[in-house]
C-alpha cells in the first residue's frame, strides 16, 4: 500500500521560511517522478515543482528562486524548502508520486501566509 505523508505545513509570516517533508512508504521515491502541487481556496490545483529520478528539478514560474524541491533517498522522503513567503502561496499543498500509469497523492498540508 502507497502512502504519502506531508508535515511542515503551518501559519507563517510573509518573508517567512517553511520546510515541507512529504514521507513515502510503498514505493521508493528515487525511481518516481516526486511533484509538489498546491490548491488554494477557489481555484484548481496547479503545479508547484517536480523532482525527476536522475535528479532534474522544474518549478512554477511563480516559485522559482524561492522554493527548492529536495530528496532524501536514505529517508525515502521528498522535501520542499519555501522561502520569502507570499500571501499569494497560501494553499493546501500535496505531495505526489508518479510512475507509468500510476499515481499517488498524499492528504495534503496547510500553509496559510500572513501579510
């Protein structure tokens, strides 16, 4: 059974930092293609950054040089380091895991940005 877990979410500060950890069991991270998506109240879930097997990262236009997406294959778990915070990033973020025809969703993490 595929289970993925996101932690770190939270209430930050605009200009503020989070680390998000999404933990997976059931399949092994490093051989997935690992995304980060969020949703924000009112609006469709939309793309945040992607990590691929051989390590090539890719991020929303929106995000880049702020958030990083990570991996730690010894933990099986996928990062993603959010920093200078906008009110506009608040949104529930899920962590997702992609292979061939199969995919997996975690439940997701709250991060709410205060301006």
């Amino acid at each position: 059974q595929v289970q993925l877990v996101e932690s770190g979410g939270g209430l930050v500060q605009a200009g503020g930092s989070l680390r998000l950890s999404c933990a997976a069991s059931g399949i092994i991270v490093s051989t997935y293609r690992m995304g980060w998506y969020r949703q924000a109240p009112g609006k469709q879930r939309e793309f945040v950054a992607v990590i691929l097997s051989g390590g090539y990262t890719n991020y929303a236009d929106s995000v880049k040089g702020r958030l990083t997406i990570s991996r730690d294959n010894a933990k099986n778990t996928v990062y993603l380091q959010m920093n200078s915070l906008e009110p506009e990033d608040t949104a529930l973020y899920y962590c997702s895991a992609h292979y061939m025809f199969n995919d997996y969703w975690g439940q997701g993490t709250q991060i709410t940005v205060s301006s």
